[in-house]
C-alpha cells in the first residue's frame, strides 16, 4: 500500500527506524534532520507501514506548493528496507497531490527513475570508500596532493577536536560572506548551527578544526557519522588557513583515522569545476544522483 501523509499523520518513531535499516538510509532523512532543515514542512510518501519511505519538503506560495530542497540537504528521494522497492520511484511522485504545482528535488545516489512528465537531471558527489588501509586510500591522491600535504604537515599544522560549532558558524560569517551573500541567510547559518548542535547531541556528528603552532584556529569542517556514511558537510578556512592549505590537513587526517572503516567518505558535491578537482585529487570517485523538476 502507498498513501501520501501530511507531518502530523506521520509516525515518527517507524519512520526514523525506517531510515535507520535502510539499504541506501542518509542522515538528512531522519525526521530530527528533516524537521529543523525544512522548517517542519514536510509530509511523505509511505509504503507499506513504513518499509519505504519518501519525504517531500514544502514551500508554500500563494495559490501552490512547491516540492525543494532544503539547505544542508545534499539527497532525498526514495529510502527502502527490501530491494524490492528499489523500483517504486515513479510510483512516489504518482502519489503526490495535485496541489503541489512545481517540484525541484535531489534524490539519492540509490534512486533511478526514467523521464515521464518529469525532467531529469543529474548531480554529482564525490565517494572514497574508506574500507581499505590508509596506504591504500593515500596511493589514490595526486602527485600534487601528496606534495603539498607533505608541505602543509611539515609546516606544523595540528588537527584538534572542538567541543561545538559555535567557531565554525563565526568562520563562516567572516569568511564566506562575499560567497554566500544573497545565497544564505542569518536565517539559514542559524538553521545549521542547530543541525550541526542536534547532530552532535545524537552521536551523528562532529567537529575538527586546525590549528598551527600558535593554536591560532586556521580551518574548520564539521562531520555526519551515520548510515555507513561520513560526510563533509560544513567546512570553512581561514584566509591565513587557505594560504597554509589546512583544511586538506583536516581531510587527510579525517581519511587516516577512518581508514579500514565500513564507511563511504562523502564529499557532498560538487558541480563547481574547481571543488571537484580538489575532492578527485584525493582520490575522490565521481557518483550521479537525480534532481527531478516539474
């Protein structure tokens, strides 16, 4: 049986343990990540009690709703229990009600569906399986990369652990504000600092900064540990940090420690040219996932 339900019909326990043992479960499905990055508005498609599961963040406008997708949400789409319902994507999207009138959202890397009514496109990240030793995982890196590690490291460069997130939201309001200007807003920093503060609450989630020999704080990344996956999910350097290359500091360290992990390395894109050189040059394997529009 598939029925569409609104938030408050929602069983959230079934859900979040339908996100918990699913085969291609993310962290941004959870109904705590969802609720705090959609603002609350969001309803889903469900299938069979709560084997599939399918959310659909909302925004409403005035004579429509329209289907997106939230800041900080890399995937959705379809999340499944049994392989069997790997195919019911179309069936999904069949199910929504009329009144949602547009549709813009990211699926998962798990998720195939043809073009019907609906336009496809493609989206890439960048995976680095970390269930191999880190001599393994470091014979992937460029010869560039491996380089300037070396540089980096020896100049005295240390990876620390932070106990919040409160420097990475101050990083990135100096630091990225020309770049998000009129992207993000004071709205949506605060929307991830309580993602970010959540997640560290529930053991899905960490911070690590680096620091040079003076412990002046040069870059900082924040990590989702969950559903065999680790995800960089927030990162921000310093200018000082950018010029002594700390943040591939961080990545490496973050690769060593995880080595020989059942984890996949999630690098959360990217589509801007420059960023997905960087994240192949440390052995970063490109992975497509639909956006479906309407």
């Amino acid at each position: 049986m598939i029925q569409y339900l609104r938030h408050k019909e929602i069983d959230f326990e079934k859900w979040d343990a339908c996100i918990n043992n699913a085969l291609n479960g993310l962290p941004y499905a959870y109904s705590w990540y969802l609720d705090i990055a959609a603002e609350g508005q969001w309803s889903a498609i469900i299938i069979d009690d709560y084997a599939a599961v399918f959310p659909i963040p909302f925004k409403n406008r005035i004579v429509y709703k329209q289907i997106y997708q939230p800041f900080f949400v890399q995937q959705l789409g379809l999340f499944y229990t049994d392989l069997k319902y790997a195919n019911r994507v179309a069936d999904c999207f069949s199910a929504i009600p009329s009144v949602f009138k547009k549709i813009n959202l990211q699926l998962n890397t798990n998720n195939l569906i043809e073009e019907h009514a609906l336009k496809v496109k493609y989206k890439i990240t960048h995976h680095i399986n970390l269930n191999v030793g880190y001599e393994a995982i470091n014979a992937a890196y460029s010869s560039d990369r491996k380089r300037n590690s070396k540089k980096a490291t020896s100049a005295g460069l240390q990876v620390v652990n932070l106990n919040g997130v409160a420097e990475l939201i101050q990083f990135r309001r100096k630091y990225l504000a020309a770049e998000l200007n009129g992207v993000q807003t004071d709205k949506d920093l605060h929307r991830l600092q309580q993602l970010l503060e959540k997640a560290i609450k529930l053991e899905k989630g960490f911070a690590k900064g680096v620091v040079d020999g003076s412990d002046n704080l040069l870059a900082i990344a924040f990590f989702l540990q969950t559903n065999k996956f680790l995800i960089y999910l927030s990162a921000v350097s310093s200018t000082e940090g950018r010029e002594k290359r700390a943040m591939p500091v961080l990545i490496d360290s973050i690769l060593q420690n995880y080595a020989n992990a059942n984890l996949i390395f999630d690098f959360e894109g990217s589509m801007i040219p420059g960023l997905a050189q960087f994240y192949r040059s440390f052995g970063g394997v490109e992975v497509q996932f639909p956006v479906v529009q309407k």
